[in-house]
C-alpha cells in the first residue's frame, strides 16, 4: 500500500521552510555575504484532486518512483518562483 498523497500546500510549505538555510540568515554564515533574491523551482510531482472532509484539494507530491514505466501515468511539473523580502 502507498503512503496517501498530501496537499499541495505542504508541500510547498516544505519547499519554503528549506528556505531557511539559504536565506539572509544563511548569507550571515557565508563568508561572501551573499544572499539570494528568490529562488525558483521546477520539479516533477504527480498530482491529482481528491475530495476529503466535503472539500475539494490539490494534492501534489514529489513522485513515488525515479523510473516510469508504460503502465505509469507521467509525471506533472511544478514551476515555482519564491522571492525573498527584505527588511528595510
């Protein structure tokens, strides 16, 4: 049995707080002092809608195999742009 998929939100919430470690708080461990702007991903996910709890939601997760075969539906893509904002 597979592990039920999760909502798209979480994922991309993962996506965000990973973050954390190249952000301006990163760039302080950096000895460049470099911090990036935005980040952009783009990344295979499979996807599907579902409804639970008498709504309906986005379900999307990192695939549950690297290899696909003929028998596999193929793989969506995700592309997305985070931007960092800065303090004044």
């Amino acid at each position: 049995m597979t592990a039920p998929r999760r909502p798209l939100g979480e994922m991309l919430g993962e996506l965000v707080a990973g973050l954390g470690a190249v952000g301006v708080r990163g760039a302080e461990s950096f000895a460049t002092g470099i911090a990036p702007s935005s980040v952009e991903f783009d990344l295979p996910v499979e996807a599907s809608v579902e409804h639970r709890d008498g709504e309906w939601v986005v379900l999307a997760d990192s695939p549950r195999t690297r290899l696909r075969t003929a028998f596999d539906r193929p793989a969506s893509r995700l592309t997305a742009r985070i931007v960092v904002e800065r303090g004044a």
